[in-house]
C-alpha cells in the first residue's frame, strides 16, 4: 500500500509523458517487462537497491539487461526512477501506470478463480457479463484453484464477487449454528 502511494507521482508524471508523445501502450509494455524483471530476480533487486553502488552503474545494468527492448522514453523513465533512489518502486510504479492507462481507456481489470478451467465460451459470457456490470470493457484473466471446490470467485477492482462452493458451504454452515437455516434439522 505504501509503495502504491509513494509511486503514484512517478506513475502520473510518466504516463503525462507517454501520453503527450501517444506512446502509452509502449511505455505500459516496457513498465511491464522492467516490473518483471524486478520480481524475478531477487540478486538484480539487491543490486538496485544497494547504497554504495552509484546511479550510472545501475542505470547501465539494466540497459544492458534490457538490450534494445527500451526505446528513449523507457530509458527516461528508468533514469528519473534510478536518480531519485526509487527502483523499488518500479513494480508499483507499473501498477499505478496501468491503472491511469485502464482509466483513460474505460478499462478495467478483472481476475477470475475458477474451480475448474473454464471453456472460451464460459470466459466470455463472464467477461460479457462483468462488462455489462461495471459499464466498463472488462479484460479478463482467468485462474484455475481447484481449492474453491465449484464456481468462481472474482475480483473486479476493490470488488470481490464469490460464488464458490467454498462460501456457499460458509454461509449455509452459519445459517445453520445461527438457527436461520430456513428449515429442520432432523437426526436419525
């Protein structure tokens, strides 16, 4: 949480950026792979974040890591990051980005976990129906937790809509402590 706040000014500055040039899907692509980068490499995280090590030595170590896959503005971006001592910002950074882009876009992010994989037909109908909902083009990622028992359970935002298996037996094992089972328990 406190890494989105820190972020947001970075994320905003940068998307002005990007959005002035009409580069906001590249520059998302290239937040991305560097976000990446980031959470897969725990020694590249310590190098970064090192205090000892100066900016230009981490600035090159990633352009050598990244090769030609950052064009000017990306390069920019990472200079701005590197010069204020907030790579550890760069995952949340990409977060917030993506949102501000989402928002200029009418988009919003949906995750959906599935007991079982669901078919192109089903993950469409769900993605109609959530689009319909929000009001918004939903783009929807789809997760398999065999752990929810049936059904989904989705999340939409801050949102959380659950209708797994998992906490239809909750509720109705409280209906039923509770007395407000809505019928009789009979015991042979």
């Amino acid at each position: 949480m406190r890494d989105l706040r820190a972020a947001r000014p970075y994320a905003r500055a940068v998307f002005e950026l990007a959005r002035q040039e009409g580069r906001e899907e590249v520059l998302e692509r290239q937040l991305r792979l560097v976000a990446d980068l980031w959470d897969r490499s725990a020694p590249l995280r310590r190098f970064l974040t090192h205090p000892q090590l100066d900016r230009a030595a981490k600035h090159a170590a990633l352009l050598r890591l990244l090769g030609d896959r950052l064009d000017e503005l990306g390069r920019r971006v990472l200079d701005l990051v590197l010069a204020h001592d907030r790579a550890a910002l760069l995952p949340a950074i990409h977060a917030v980005y993506r949102r501000l882009w989402d928002e200029e876009r009418g988009v919003v992010q949906a995750v959906a976990d599935s007991a079982v994989a669901l078919t192109d037909a089903q993950r469409d109908e769900l993605a109609g129906a959530l689009t319909r909902s929000t009001g918004k083009t939903v783009q929807l990622t789809v997760r398999t937790d065999p752990a929810l028992v049936g059904g989904v359970v989705v999340r939409v935002g801050d949102r959380i809509l659950d209708g797994s298996m998992v906490r239809r037996l909750a509720r109705l094992r409280e209906r039923l402590r509770g007395g407000s089972g809505g019928g009789y328990a009979f015991e042979h």
